[in-house]
C-alpha cells in the first residue's frame, strides 16, 4: 500500500482463511466411436424475392451450422445513372450494387445477380446462389434490405471434434445406425446418462486406417484429431473426462495409445483383450501392458441388437465405462467396478468358469493374472478390481482413481495461492484447506485417513527464498475386499448344556 498523506479512515481488505476444496467431477466420459451415417449439419439458407416475375434467388450457405445462420443478403440502389453491378462483402454481410440504365432505372436481372455473387471469391465463400424453383431468373430485381439466412444446423459429431454430450438419448438419435457410436451410447445409457465427450473419427477401409484414424495426430494447422482431440476437451468444453474408451475399436495399439491419453489427463481407460480366444490369449496380452490408468476385460458380453434385430455383441468396454460413470455418482469413486449389476444384456460370448468359493476356475485364472472378467450371478457383472500396474501399491482400480482425484482436487484448488506474498499464514491456511478437505472425504467413506503437513527439513531458507513451498500429504484409500476368508471350525462344545435346554 503506498505512503500516501490521508486525513481520515481507510480500509485495507485482507482475505486470509482456508478456502473449501471441490472434489473435481469424476464421472465424465471421453470416448472416440465411429459414425458414417451420423446426422449432418443443415446449411442456412433464405429465398430473395422480388415484385417482378422471374426474379427470385435462393442463397444457401457454404458451410454448414448455426453459425451460417447469420449471413445476410441486400440488394441496393445505387441512385446513378449508367452503374454496373458490384458485390461487397463485409464479414457475413453480403451487398449486391445493382447495375442500372441510362435513366438510372434498375437493370439487373435475377440471374446476372446470382452470376456476379458466384463469381465473387469473398461472397462465394459464403454462399452459393441459384434461382428459386419456378423461377428462369430473367425478372428485374429490386432493392431489398437484409435478408438473413435461416434453418442452419451444426453437424452433432464433427470429425475428430470433441463434442459435450449431456442427453445419451439425443445423442443416440443423432449417432445413425452403423459404425460403434449407436452401440455404445445405447450401452452407456443403459446404466446411466453421464457427461460425455465423443470424438467421431472417419471409418477406414482397414484395419490400419481406423488405427491411424482413433490414435489421430496434430494436423498442420495445429487442430488434434482422434484421440488426441480429447487433450483440448477442457480448453473447448470446460469440461475434462476421466473414464476413457474406445469400445469396439481397442487393438493392441489403440490401446497403448488409449493409456498416454489417461496418463496425460489423469484420467482412468478400460479396453477389451482384443483378438483373444482363449484365456491364455487374454493373459497374454495383459502382459503386453504396465500401466496404473488401464483395466483389460475379457470376454465380452451379449445382447439383443435394434439395428440388426438380432442378438450381438455388447462391447464389455461400453458397459464399463457407463457402469464406473454410475458407481461415481451412486455411490462413490472409491467402490470398483466388480460385483454389480449390469443392466441392458442377456450373455456372455464365451464360456468362463467361476465359483465363488473355488479359487481354481477360470475367473480366478484371470482375475490372477490381473484381467477383469465376466461373470453371471443374480445378473450378469464384472468380476474383478486390478489394474495392469506394474506397481503394487495401484494394484486396484481404486487406488489408481483415488490418488489422481485427490492430485487433482487438491492442486486445482490452489490457484489461487499461486504468487500470494509467501507468509507463514499462508501455509498454514493451505495446511488447514487440505486437511479440512480429508476429515470430510474421510467421514464420507471415500478415503480411510490422510494428512498434510509442513516439512522444515526440506523446506529451507533457500528454497523459500526462490518461491518454493513444499506441502506434504499422505493418505490410505479404501481396500476393496476381495478375499473374504471366512473360518469355520466344528466343535461339540454347544452339546455340553444339552440336558438343561431339554428341561429348561
């Protein structure tokens, strides 16, 4: 505050205190789907009518979407003899100079109109024009003031455009009926109606063009596609999805791609053993992966088909990503994905052997060998929790989502301490917002303790001088119980009083 002479009463406002932590949103789904018969965008367009006969024109928009809805079109008199006709255009406005005679009288006719506007290269990038039905165009035109351009509708998936879905049943209405993008908006909405991102990419002749087309790049002009589009889904959204897939489409090198998405977002991805036959097929090609942020499932799951009327396959993968959007918000993000219910299917595609009490089936093989497999019990569920971490301390999919939330709610929390005068107070407030934020996760269950502290060792004098704080936390997540042991012992002792029950 400057030394500045006052002869009164002023208010210096400091805001100091703890500030309240949001939990970032969990259950946000970001998957990339084919779509060749989606429904496309609608161009604007807007008939200009003339009092003579013959000389109406129709103006139609080059591109497509509700941004072509504000072009407009005018046709005026340039109150001069002897004038030809000129085409100006200024942004979406679009100014049509007609020609006049030697007595000034208006001659342009409605088809030397539409041949001037398309032969010009700033109003032909906007619109294209034609004469309206019924119409030879040999009619004078006259001035006319703006017409707009009305009707546009944007493409609901653009190529390789993240775009927010809020309603899976728009969304289904919007997806066509081929490629993997109906199939697995009916999956999702079949456990839930979560926040989605959905890329639609191009579906290639092979096998090879789709991987390229999922896995996607940065063009030229600096615009991601496939699967690097849900990068920029925060930035253009403003919102990040967390529960990432591709069903359907998840090869081995889409997959391993699929994982330095989730690295990169912190989020969570869940991909289909792809071309496995057999269960040893499925455990090995868990072995071709290490990541935290990434369940295999095998086999897949069965159900009737709409569009085919036939029974088919129900990518596992869709059903996992619409069940962990369900868990998040019905119970919480500390709960796995095992042992519920899922809804909208009728089989499983190949045989799996399971007990609950038996360790030595073919469930136990694979849930050993950390692939998340299928199981029918009271309906059809998941059964397993791992993850293909190579580190044990993220060996469930729990842990791994537990330890980005917390990274992400904490550090987004803090902005705004970021370049505040660095004063004790200022990290004991950060101190006591953390831990604030832990007594209530813990008393909601999702987490068992955790704490933040103050370090003196490695917070030093030098280090506070370069700006540097260092705040410490740890936490314990909540263990999923997979390995109820129950220990049954038989005894005679409840046969020692036998006499005096009979008599009692």
């Amino acid at each position: 505050m400057p030394d500045q002479y006052h002869h009164g009463v002023r208010v210096l406002e400091i805001n100091e205190g703890t500030r309240t932590i949001r939990t970032v949103s969990t259950a946000i789904i970001g998957l990339v789907a084919t779509a060749p018969d989606a429904l496309p965008g609608v161009a604007a367009e807007a008939v200009v009518q003339s009092i003579a006969e013959n000389g109406d024109a129709i103006y139609t928009a080059v591109s497509v979407g509700t941004a072509s809805n504000s072009i407009r079109v005018r046709y005026v008199d340039p109150s001069a003899a002897d004038s030809v006709i000129a085409v100006i255009v200024s942004g979406k406005d679009i100014t049509v100079s007609l020609a006049t005679d030697a007595q000034g009288d208006i001659s342009s006719t409605a088809n030397q109109v539409i041949t001037a506007v398309n032969e010009s290269a700033e109003a032909s990038a906007l619109v294209l024009a034609d004469l309206e039905a019924g119409n030879d165009g040999s009619g004078i035109v006259n001035a006319i003031d703006f017409t707009r351009l009305a009707g546009g509708e944007s493409e609901p998936f653009p190529l390789n455009t993240p775009v927010l879905v809020t309603t899976v049943s728009e969304a289904i209405g919007n997806a066509g009926t081929t490629g993997t993008l109906p199939g697995v908006l009916d999956a999702i909405g079949d456990q839930t109606s979560p926040v989605m991102v959905i890329v639609r990419v191009a579906e290639g002749e092979t096998e090879q063009e789709n991987e390229a087309n999922i896995i996607g790049t940065t063009t030229a002009e600096g615009k991601k596609t496939g699967l690097q589009a849900l990068l920029v889904a925060e930035q253009n959204l403003g919102v990040k999805p967390r529960i990432l897939g591709v069903p359907g489409l998840d090869t081995e090198n889409v997959t391993a791609e699929l994982v330095i998405i989730a690295q990169k977002l912190r989020a969570f991805c869940y991909a289909y053993a792809h071309e496995s036959q057999t269960i040893s097929d499925a455990i090995l090609y868990r072995d071709g992966f290490g990541a935290r942020e990434l369940m295999l499932i095998w086999p897949d799951f069965t159900s009737f088909d709409v569009n085919s009327a036939s029974i088919g396959t129900a990518h596992a993968v869709a059903r996992a990503m619409g069940m962990r959007a369900k868990i998040d918000q019905s119970v919480g993000w500390h709960k796995t994905l095992s042992n519920v219910a899922v809804n909208g299917v009728t089989g499983i595609d190949k045989d799996i052997y399971w007990d609950l009490q038996d360790p030595n089936t073919d469930a136990g093989l694979l849930n050993a060998n950390d692939v998340t497999t299928l199981i029918q019990r009271d309906g059809f569920r998941f059964w397993g929790s791992r993850t293909c971490s190579s580190d044990p301390l993220f060996a469930f999919e729990n842990y791994t989502r537990t330890a980005q939330i917390l990274a992400d709610s904490i550090a987004e929390a803090h902005m705004w301490a970021v370049d505040k005068p660095m004063h004790p107070s200022l990290a004991k407030d950060i101190i006591e917002g953390i831990n604030a934020k832990f007594r209530e996760l813990k008393n909601l269950g999702l987490i068992i303790d955790a704490r933040a502290w103050f370090d003196g060792e490695i917070n030093t004098k030098d280090t506070l001088k370069a700006g540097k704080l260092y705040i410490d936390y740890d936490y314990t997540p909540v263990p999923p119980l997979e390995n109820l042991m129950l220990r049954q012992r038989i005894t005679d002792q409840y046969l020692v009083d036998f006499a005096s029950r009979v008599n009692a």
